[in-house]
C-alpha cells in the first residue's frame, strides 16, 4: 500500500505532475508536445513527462485542499511567464512560486522511486503544514527559448562519497514549461553545521537567473536578460550541470 508523500494517509488520489491548464497551452497551438527527459545515471535521473501524466502518491485531502489552493496561486504569474510575458514578482509571490516549485519537484522524484527520494517525509509534511521550505533550499527562474515544450532533469550530487556519513549530499531538480524554467536546489548537511557554501561553474548567473528563495526584498522582474536555449551560450544542460561537480564547504 503507498501512503501519501505529504502525510500519513492512503495515496488514494492520482495527482497530476503538470497541471492540465498548463498542458492546455500546448494543446490550444495545435502541436503535439515535445519532450525530453535525462535517464538515469550514477548521480541523476530522469522521467519523461506526457502529456496528462498522474502519479498516485498523494491522498484525496492533499491533492483537493492545500495542493490545489498552491496551484490556484500560482496559476496567474506562471500562466504570463508561460506565454512569455515580463512579468513583475513581489516579495509574496516570489514564496509562493517557491513553494509550488518545491512541491512539483517532491512529486517528480517520487516518479518510479527509481532512486531513494532525496526529501525526508518531515520536510514534506512540513510543506504541507506550515508551507515551510527546507533549510539549505535555493529557488531559480529562468527563460528558455528551445525546441522542448517539457523538460524534466533530477540530479544527485555528493562531495564526497555517497556513503560517508559526513558528506554533503545535494538534489538539483530543473523542469523548463515552454519559455519558463524553475531550478530547485537543496542540500543535506551532515549535523552540527547548519549552512553550507556552494558554488557552481563561473558564468553570469546574474543574469541568467532570478531568484525567487531565499527571497528579495523587493519585487523582481522575469524574464532576466540571458535566455536558455539548446546549443551556444547558455544551453539548457549548462543550467541542469552548473553545480556538477559539486563544490560544496560546510560553513
């Protein structure tokens, strides 16, 4: 029997990994949808997303009650950054955007338990009572402009050996929806050292990149100056790989 991810309840609920509203966009210009996907790897792992696709991992009072109240506050910036419109994000919004990546990214590593899900059963309770998001979490939007419609790509990333109890081990979850692009990033820190320092690959991540967690204290503005696409400068496996190797320090 599968209980909920987000609680101790049966998961008697097909929940969708990509809203249909979402989906509806790709439908409405009358093309089938393109997709890519990673397979998995010694340290990441991939799922191909089509078009409708449900995973039955979450009850029928998560999915109906906080899951849907996220997806309806999200809907209006996503939906204008979906039809790529600059859009302004106020300090509020920029935690719910946050908080809806989050969730989306805990219901794509469930996909086939493929590997061990890097987020605790803790942590994902805890986004559902209280909305909170995980110590050593960073959140990115970005603008893609390539050939996929969907893209989803999970990595796990250690600096050190996968089994050592005092290393660093790190999940990157990236998914692209037609021109948006959300990176969440997260890290379990061995005990006794609450924050960790990471760096990735030197590029103009300022503006490539706005982040949205921790979040700004004023509002931010999407899409940022450089776009994504897939091939030159910057392609898209340059956003998924730009903490790969892991350059990580406890601080």
């Amino acid at each position: 029997m599968r209980y909920c991810l987000f609680c101790d309840k049966r998961a008697n609920t097909r929940e969708h990994i990509l809203p249909d509203w979402m989906l509806d966009h790709f439908r409405a210009m009358k093309r089938d949808v393109r997709l890519t996907f990673d397979l998995e790897g010694q340290h990441r792992h991939g799922i191909k997303i089509t078009p409708g696709i449900r995973v039955k991992r979450v009850c029928s009072d998560c999915n109906s009650k906080w899951m849907s109240n996220l997806e309806s506050s999200s809907k209006p910036l996503l939906g204008s950054m979906l039809h790529d419109v600059t859009t302004p994000i106020d300090t509020l919004q920029q935690t719910t955007l946050a908080r809806w990546a989050l969730k989306t990214a805990m219901v794509m590593e469930s996909i086939g338990n493929r590997v061990h899900p890097f987020h605790t059963q803790k942590e994902r309770e805890e986004l559902r009572t209280s909305f909170k998001i995980p110590k050593n979490t960073y959140i990115w939007l970005a603008r893609y402009a390539g050939a996929n419609d969907i893209a989803y790509i999970g990595m796990h990333l250690w600096n050190d050996k996968p089994d050592d109890p005092k290393t660093i081990h790190c999940y990157v979850n990236t998914v692209a929806i037609g021109y948006v692009a959300l990176q969440v990033f997260s890290a379990h820190v061995p005990n006794g050292h609450p924050r960790i320092n990471v760096a990735p690959f030197p590029a103009p991540w300022g503006k490539l990149l706005v982040k949205i967690w921790p979040t700004a204290n004023s509002s931010l503005v999407w899409p940022p100056e450089f776009t994504f696409s897939d091939t030159g400068f910057m392609a898209l496996g340059d956003l998924v790989e730009r903490f790969k190797p892991i350059d990580a320090t406890v601080a």
